[in-house]
C-alpha cells in the first residue's frame, strides 16, 4: 500500500506523539479551532469551502471517519460563515497556542508534522477518531 494511503500506519505514527491525556486535551481543542480558520479562509461566502478537498485523502483512509469529518466540516462552513473578521485568526493562533502547550507542557515532545508534514492532514482524522472513540 503507498505511504500516503496507509491511514493505520499513519495514524499509529501521529499517535507516538501524543501519549498524554493533556497533550490529547489540548489538540481537541486547539484543531477544531485551526480547523475553523482555514474553512473560514477558504469559503467563498458560505459555499463548501475548498478546504474540504482533504474529503477526498480522507475517504481514501476511512470512510466512516470521512462521513464523520464530512458532517464536522459541513457544521463548521455554517458556523464560519456567519463568523466575523477577526474570529478567524484569533481562532488559528488560539489554536496553535493549544497545540503548543500539549507539545511543550504535556507532552515534552516536538509535534508530529516536524517529522512529517503529512501529519498536518493526519491531526483532525486522529483527533475526531479519539472523541469518537470516546478515548480518555
């Protein structure tokens, strides 16, 4: 199978990086949040935003995680679209000041896209797959 399609090897790999309950606390918030940025900054008024062509890699991985992330993306086109200007970019960098704390605070650890980059996509799969999963 090509690299980039292996999603349980990925993801085991994602997971090596964030082992404490903390750092798992934090990248539950702070994604969501990064998340909400880029739709926000790819929507065109309050049509599908062109991020959701992560869909497609994603489906390729799982498809019950995609049809979850589907729904997930859906909520988040609604809800940036009626966002203001600035919630945006408070929202990117409150995001990313959350994953840097469960990095540097809890987890002690570079995060995972240092590794590989690929892992910036792997991150909102993982994470929704944990909530979903009802994982501690």
């Amino acid at each position: 199978m090509h690299r980039l399609l292996d999603y349980p090897a990925l993801a085991e790999d994602y997971g090596r990086f964030h082992t404490t309950r903390g750092n798992r606390m934090t990248h539950a918030v702070g994604i969501p949040l990064i998340m909400l940025a880029i739709v926000r900054w790819t929507q065109i008024g309050s049509v599908v935003p062109w991020a959701a062509a992560v869909l497609l890699l994603y489906f390729a991985w799982s498809a019950r995680l995609a049809l979850a992330m589907t729904l997930v993306l859906a909520a988040m086109a609604a809800l940036a679209a009626r966002l203001p200007v600035w919630a945006a970019p408070a929202a990117f960098v409150l995001g990313w000041v959350f994953q840097l704390i469960g990095h540097a605070v809890y987890e002690k650890k570079s995060p995972a896209f240092a590794k590989n980059l690929l892992h910036v996509l792997v991150g909102p799969m993982w994470v929704l797959n944990e909530v979903l999963s009802c994982k501690p």
